[in-house]
C-alpha cells in the first residue's frame, strides 16, 4: 500500500470514529445532514461511514431516517465499564455512601484540566438528583475530587503554574478559583487536612467533600470519591463533621 493510500484510509478511519463520536451527543438520534454539517464531510462519505458502523452494529437506524448508537456498541460499552477494577471496587464504596448520606457520590479520575466522572450513584429515594453523568466531564481545580487529586499531583506552585499554562482557569462561579496563586494555597490546604471541599465552585447550590482513593494500589490514588449535596439539604459543614467516617468506608473500614 502506497503511503498516500495509508493516509487515506487513516483519515477515513479518524472519520468514522468523528461520526461515532458524534452519535454519543444525540441519545434522540440525529439525521444524516446534521451529521455531515457536524463533522464538517460530504453527505455521501458519512453515509458509509455511518453504514460501516451499522453493520458491526455500533449504530442503527430510527424513523425518519435518524441515527443511534447501537446496541453491540452500548453492550460493549457497558461490559467494559462494569468489568474495570477500579468500577468494581468502588460500587460497594459508592453503595455505602449514598445509603449513608442520601446524596449523589461520585467516583472520578484526572485527565488534563478536567475530571472524568467513572461512576456515579443516586439516592433511591427520589431525591433531587445531580446533573453529572458517568464519562462527563467538569474542571479539576473547581470540584472537590479535582482538587484532591490535583493536591496530591501538584506539589509546588511552579507546578500549579506549568498545569495552568497560558489557559484562562474555568470560573463557572463567583466562588471559583480563578488565579495560580489561589488555587496553589488551596492545593496545600487540602493536603495538610486531607480531603478537598467544593463550596459551590462549580455549580450554585452544591456543595462537595472529596477524598482520595486507593482502590488498585496502596500508594498511588487511582482517583477520588466524593459526596455532593444540595447545599439547603446538606450543609457542607455537616459533611466535613462526618468525615472520619468518609474516610473509613472508602478506605473499606465501614459501611455504615
């Protein structure tokens, strides 16, 4: 195969995964239109592209024409998350702290500027229930398990510092850490009382206690868990009163 031929097909390739990519966004489906005009690729490229996909069944087609991930896809996915080790270990953990509190716990890792949320799970009660989806995404430096993983990642202001690089800090509200300088004094409060608090940094009305959790090895965190409340229901304070136990069920010393 010639290297412009390998070329090709390497972009052909990055195209069906742009169009798998972008049928994630749409649970109600989207339509071959939107799609081109999504992944900025002529009509007829992302109808074969979308065929491939159906055909190994990682998208189907809906009436009227509109496009789903499919189930093989969903399947695999699922399978995935509920096989990994660190999923595996954390539901009892996740488990134990909704029962406990009422409130939505979350179990999250660091990539990048943001976290990406690996688990969650929501009171039973029919509470009010937080936004946050399983592979969503916030800013690190303004929620509770970003800051107690970037505490433990970044040990130095010089280090906050090369983390932020030329990027404007995210300030989704009036209380959020805006400056180097900020966020470097918090990341050492975190460590000195270890665990990390949001205070309705990232989202008005929601407040969050996080700690780290060493669920693969005894020295390296694979991530943190927090709980997060609705500041009316569940006062910060009342959170950071109850964080020994906190810390015992996520290091699997309690469950109640």
């Amino acid at each position: 195969m010639s290297e412009m031929a390998a070329e090709s097909k390497l972009v052909g390739s990055d195209r069906v995964l742009a169009v798998l990519a972008e049928l994630a966004r749409h649970p109600d489906g989207i339509g071959l239109e939107e799609m081109a005009r999504a992944v900025a690729s002529p009509k007829p490229t992302v109808h074969r592209a979308l065929a491939s996909l159906r055909r190994a069944g990682f998208a189907a087609q809906h009436g009227h024409g509109r496009y789903v991930l499919g189930d093989e896809f969903l399947r695999m996915a699922f399978a995935h998350h509920e096989a990994r080790p660190d999923h595996v270990r954390v539901t009892p953990i996740l488990r134990a702290l909704c029962d406990r509190y009422g409130e939505t716990v979350h179990y999250a890792v660091l990539e990048g500027a943001s976290v990406v949320y690996r688990s969650k799970l929501d009171p039973s009660d029919g509470a009010v229930r937080l936004t946050t989806v399983v592979g969503g995404r916030n800013p690190a430096h303004c929620t509770a398990v970003g800051k107690a993983l970037l505490a433990d990642a970044l040990r130095t202001e010089d280090a906050v510092r090369e983390w932020v690089g030329e990027r404007r800090l995210e300030l989704p509200t009036e209380r959020s850490i805006g400056t180097v300088e900020r966020l470097h004094a918090e990341l050492v409060r975190v460590r000195e009382q270890g665990y990390a608090v949001d205070d309705q940094e990232n989202e008005p009305g929601v407040n969050c206690v996080a700690v780290l959790a060493y669920l693969t090895s005894p020295t390296v965190p694979s991530g943190a868990v927090s709980v997060s409340g609705l500041a009316y229901r569940t006062p910060l304070k009342s959170l950071v009163d109850d964080l020994a136990a906190i810390r015992g069920i996520v290091a699997g010393r309690g469950t109640s």
